[in-house]
C-alpha cells in the first residue's frame, strides 16, 4: 500500500474525519473573528472607548441638572436665598474639609453666581454620600457643632496623591496654549482643562512610568502617541472627522464659516520629529513634545461641535461639563443626543478606588482647584460675548 492511500485510508476513518473537520471549521471562524475586529479597528468603526461604562453616580448627577434647570428660581427673593444656603453650606464644609471650603467660596466672592456655588458644593455632597455626621449637619445646618481637625487634604481623594501635585505644577506651563485654543474656539478653558484632567489622571495607574519620569521629575505632561495622540489622548479618526466638520455645511456639527479654516495647515510650520516620523501631519500636530496647543485646540472644537450636535437636536448641555468630558472619552459615534444622557466613560483606579473618566472630569470642574489660572467664566461657550452679571 502506497504512502497516499494510508493517508487516505487514515481520514476515511469517520473517528478521524470528525474531529479533524471540526477543529479545521473552529479555526478558520476564529480566524475571520480576529481578522474582522481588527479591519473594524484600524477603520474605527470599533475602539477600545467602546467598552466605557456608565457611572454608577449617573442618577445623582441627572438629578442635580433636573434641579438647577427646572427649580432654580433667580427673582431677588430666592437669590438671597440661595446665596444664604451657599455660604452656610461653605462655612459647614470649612468643618471637615477648609481646602475645598475655601476654593468655593473664592469662586463665589469673584463670580457671585449662587448657581454655581450651589453645584460645586453638590460636587463635593457626592464624595460625602458616605459621611452620616456630615449628611446630617447638612440636613439641620447647625452651627453649634465642634470645630473639626484642620487639614490641607481635598474632599476628592484623587486630589491628595502625589501625581495630583506635580500635575498642577506641570498644566501652568500649558496656561499660554490652553487659553489661545480656547480664546479661537469660544471654549471655556476650564472645561478644556476638564477634559485634559480625566485623560492624564487615567494614565496615573496605566502609565506608571511615564509619570516617574515626566511628571514627576520634570512637571511636563505625558504626551500619548500609540492609538491616541497628544495630551488629551485623541485618536487620529476623531481628529480627522473634527477636521471634516469643519468644513462640512450640511453637518449637524458645523461650528460656522468663522471656523472653516481653523485647522488648515499651514505650510511655513515644520512639525517634523525623531518621536513622529511616517505620522500623518495631522498626528504629527498633536504629538509636540513642547507645544500643546493642537491637542486642546483639536478638544476644545470637538467639545464644541458636541454642543451644537446637542443643540440641534433639542437637547442643549451646555451646564454639563462631565457629559462633554465623557463624550470626549467616548467619541463622536456615541454621542446620541437624548434627554438623559449618561455619565461614564472609561474607568479607572487612582489608588485603591474605582472611577470613570465624566466622573474625575466633573469633580475638577466644580472643585475649584487651579481657579487662579483657570478661573470660572461666565459662560462655558463663546463667554467673551456674554455681559457682566448685574448686581441687585
């Protein structure tokens, strides 16, 4: 008997045959599986933010907006009322945490906006869901309590590690080109900067080494360039699309003609780098070791073409900063307009405790940290057009 005919007699064994067409149709759909994930992938059609979680604080937050959007009365009366719960509930946080007591009160003495105040003291009720004695000095406003130990920790356990620290000292380098991006865009720099936040505290966990030796040594920010690129963390598809509806007039996020060339390249400018040679100019804008300002001009017009897709659908968000900071986590494929959108986004571990990217973004905002060189404006979009509050 040949060589060929035991080959074949072997496989005409149905014991054999089976299982060998059985493993050989097993893998080759394994293999078309993994093949079309990563077409999907390198087309952007699918992305590691897919799989963002909601917050599990999404119902409090949804709750705060339903209050301060259909309750929040501004005649004389209920001003002074409410400026009467801000300072009491300030003057009862300076109890537990003066740090943050003290941020609140500074953007209530330079903004005197109550609404405001009144949210950023809800940020920090958030942190202090936990905390019976504070939950109920909250409910009595009692000021006969015992004075409470004087720290210089934030409320917001993030705020207190090391990284938060050399973070702080490494953004005022970027004040310049956080304030030109958002001087052209008509974005408020402290919801850039929220953006900026989620994205670089993310990488305090998964980026370990990168903050030994920049941000802790050096006090510069990490600058991301596998997948996502630049400061913020934006991939090139988005980057790319951003360009596209720049330019698009049929686009539910056109910005206007004003914004139609704000991202044209300029010829004169040389972006060439060991760190981004083969990148796309659009990529190689992003990944500047030095100069940031694409990647917060790039967030600030995202963020702002989210608003106007929001807005035409009936469905304005301008006061929610930790939704525009988890559709930039998410991308513009799962921004779905609707009358309650959901906080969340990525999540991630700073210290031993679990959060999402919208969640870290909102707590910066309404903190008051960095309000000397970020400081609250009067309005988060075009805020250079709004006038002055008047005074009663």
């Amino acid at each position: 008997m040949t060589f060929k005919s035991r080959i074949r007699n072997f496989f005409a064994n149905k014991w054999v045959r089976i299982p060998y067409y059985f493993f050989l149709y097993v893998f080759a759909i394994l293999g078309a599986g993994v093949f079309s994930a990563w077409v999907m992938f390198q087309s952007g059609l699918m992305s590691s933010n897919d799989f963002g979680m909601v917050d599990p604080n999404n119902r409090y937050f949804q709750e705060m907006d339903d209050k301060y959007n259909q309750g929040f009365k501004t005649d004389s009366v209920n001003v002074v009322k409410h400026r009467y719960e801000a300072l009491n509930r300030i003057m009862l946080l300076n109890r537990y945490y003066p740090l943050n007591a003290n941020y609140i009160l500074k953007a209530w003495t330079e903004t005197k906006d109550e609404k405001l105040t009144l949210r950023m003291l809800d940020a920090v009720d958030l942190r202090m869901q936990e905390n019976s004695q504070y939950q109920s000095d909250i409910a009595q406003m009692q000021n006969n309590l015992s004075p409470r130990q004087n720290t210089n920790l934030s409320v917001f356990e993030w705020m207190n590690i090391a990284e938060w620290i050399s973070f702080k000292e490494a953004v005022k380098k970027d004040k310049y080109y956080i304030d030109s991006a958002a001087k052209v865009s008509g974005v408020e720099p402290r919801l850039i900067l929220a953006c900026l936040v989620g994205e670089q505290i993310r990488l305090f966990n998964s980026k370990r080494e990168s903050y030994k030796k920049y941000i802790g040594p050096l006090k510069i920010l990490v600058v991301e360039n596998n997948f996502s690129y630049g400061v913020t963390g934006i991939k090139e598809t988005t980057a790319q699309r951003i360009e596209q509806n720049l330019k698009d007039k049929n686009s539910t996020y056109y910005l206007g003609a004003e914004y139609e060339r704000l991202l044209d390249y300029d010829s004169t400018q040389n972006f060439d780098a060991a760190v981004n040679e083969g990148m796309s100019p659009t990529v190689k804008r992003l990944v500047q070791m030095k100069n940031h300002y694409y990647s917060y001009l790039y967030t600030a017009l995202f963020v702002k073409q989210i608003k106007m897709q929001w807005e035409r659908a009936g469905f304005p968000i301008n006061d929610r900063p930790e939704i525009f900071a988890s559709l930039f986590n998410l991308g513009f494929n799962k921004s779905k307009p609707k009358a309650n959108p959901e906080v969340g986004g990525s999540s991630f571990e700073v210290g031993n405790t679990e959060y999402t990217f919208g969640a870290v973004a909102f707590e910066f905002y309404y903190s008051g940290e960095l309000q000397e060189i970020f400081p609250f404006k009067r309005a988060r979009f075009d805020y250079e057009k709004v006038p002055e509050p008047k005074l009663f």
